[in-house]
C-alpha cells in the first residue's frame, strides 16, 4: 500500500513537472513568435520611412517636371496631387475587402511559419 501511495504521488509530481515545463514551452514559444514579428514590423517601418520619402522626392520632380511642361506654376502639382487623390480612393474602397484580406494573411502566416 506504501508502495502505491508513493507512486501515486510520483505521478502526481511528474503531472506538475509536465504542465510546468508545457506552460514555458508555450511561453517561450509565444516570446519567440512575438519578437520576430516584432523585428518584421519594425525592418517594415524603416524601409517604408525610406520608401515614403523617395516617393515625395519623386513627386516633387514629377509636379515640378510637369510645372516646366505646361507652363503654370500650379498645375504640375494639382495633377500630383490628383494622382494620390485616386490612389487614396482606390486604397478607401479596397481597405474591407483585397487590403485588409492582404495583411490578415501576411499576419496568419507570420504566426505560423515553421522554422526549419
């Protein structure tokens, strides 16, 4: 009876040790997937400041190019502006439906990529 009662206890402990170790495998798990998101996003912000900032040196050639062509002082930055005008429109439309389907996928598979 001794006997039972002490391996009964050891499997109880064995039970604990488990959940334990679990929990900090989840935990860690959870830590890792967390900081490479972390690191995607943040490598995502610095080479979008870059990308936004060429872009408004773009467009300021671009407006300041078509300012030459035309001969107004203006209008090459109306036409820029009415660029961006339609790219916002389209983004608005799209922003419930291909847009936001586009980063919930890039999120999903960000949270369960495998490392190899």
């Amino acid at each position: 009876m001794e006997e039972l009662k002490k391996s009964a206890t050891e499997a109880i402990n064995d039970l604990k040790t488990y959940a334990e170790k679990t929990a900090d495998l989840y935990k860690l798990q959870a830590a890792e997937k967390g900081s490479q998101m972390g690191a995607s996003m943040m490598a995502y912000i610095i080479i979008g400041t870059f990308a936004g900032l060429a872009v408004i040196f773009l467009s300021l050639f671009v407006a300041l190019w078509l300012n030459e062509k035309m001969n107004s002082p203006y209008f090459g930055f109306l036409c820029v502006a009415g660029a961006y005008l339609l790219f916002t429109i389209s983004f608005w439309t799209g922003r419930n439906g291909w847009l936001k389907n586009m980063f919930t996928d890039r999120i999903i598979r960000s949270l369960f990529k495998q490392e190899s």
